[in-house]
C-alpha cells in the first residue's frame, strides 16, 4: 500500500469525477443500512463500523459524491447524491480501496460512527482525512486479516496509525488462553 502521508502521490481514477458506484441515485432503498439508535449521523471524515456475521466492517465516510455542473437538474427530477464510504473491497481483480454508496457497503447493516481513537490519537483534519482517502481510490490493497485489514485502514487513514481493535481482542484473548494453558500443564 502507497503510504497516505506522501503529498506526491497521485489522485485516484475516482478522485476528481463522481465514479460510477457513487453516481446520481434515487431515494434511499429498502436495503439501506441502518445508523444504530443514539448514533450522530456521520460526519465527512468519520470512520464508520459495519456490524457483519462474526466481524465488522470499517471504512471512511466521505459524504455526498463531488458536485457536479448539472446538479440543479438531478435534484429537480428528484435524484439525490448518495452519501459514500471509502472502503476496502473485494474485487474480481483482487482487493483494492473503492467509494461506494452507504447502501452498498452497508447492506442493510447497522453501523455506527467508531472515531474510537480521538481520545488517544490526534486526528488529521477533515480536508486532510478526506484527501487521504481519496489518494487511495482505486489501489490495490495488500489485504492480510491480521496485520493490515480494513480498521487497519480506516485508522490509518483518520489518524496516520494503522489498528484494528478487533484483531488486538483476538490476540488478547489467544494470549489469555495460552496462558491459562501453560500454567495448567506446569502443575502437572
């Protein structure tokens, strides 16, 4: 993965035209995630968590699609801009980051925004998050579940750490079995 600080690094196919996942749309579908209750709605920059059978999903919230020159128009015959995520996807090529609609990356999941280092990590500013997640549009991403996974991502891209809170609770909870496991053999 390109490094996100690099101020050289080119923009991404997706970055200066709304890309063809995150075009024009009409009103929110049936499918649309939902933002779990007591949640503030997503703000660009945000980092939000999917809730998925057995792991969550994370990624960038973006907001709405750039404007456009005929945006008075779409809007008049009642088409919204969807709101985006910058994400980590799977792809018939392999696994790169993308900008998708909420409602495709949700899938009729709940989610919620997870800023869960602002108390310990400084953030970038939003200008400075969005631009971040945007450099990485369209780049193959070296997936690996453990060391570098979508929360790996999404912290990174928000706070220049890469993390995954999921994947540390596994290891926290190996480590406490090992543990457990060592200090029973050694009694016997």
């Amino acid at each position: 993965m390109r490094p996100l600080s690099s101020p050289q690094a080119p923009l991404g196919p997706h970055s200066m035209a709304p890309s063809p996942q995150c075009g024009w749309s009409q009103p929110c579908t049936p499918n649309s995630p939902e933002l779990l209750s007591g949640q503030p709605e997503p703000q660009p920059g945000d980092l939000l968590e999917f809730d998925r059978a057995g792991y969550k999903h994370w990624g960038v919230y973006v907001g709405e699609d750039e404007p456009g020159l005929l945006d008075p128009f779409w809007r008049f015959l009642g088409f919204t801009r969807p709101k985006c995520v910058v994400h980590v996807a799977k792809t018939p090529l392999g696994v790169e980051v993308q900008k998708e609609p909420l409602e495709v990356v949700g899938a009729g999941a709940r989610y919620r925004v997870r800023n869960l280092h602002n108390g310990e990590l400084q953030a970038f500013p939003q200008r400075e998050i969005m631009a971040r997640a945007r450099r990485q549009l369209g780049q193959p991403f070296p997936y690996d579940l453990v060391e570098q996974n979508c929360q790996h991502f999404a912290t990174c891209v928000r706070y220049d750490v890469a993390r995954s809170a999921q994947v540390e609770r596994v290891k926290g909870i190996a480590w406490a079995l090992l543990d457990m496991f060592e200090a029973l053999w050694s009694r016997e």
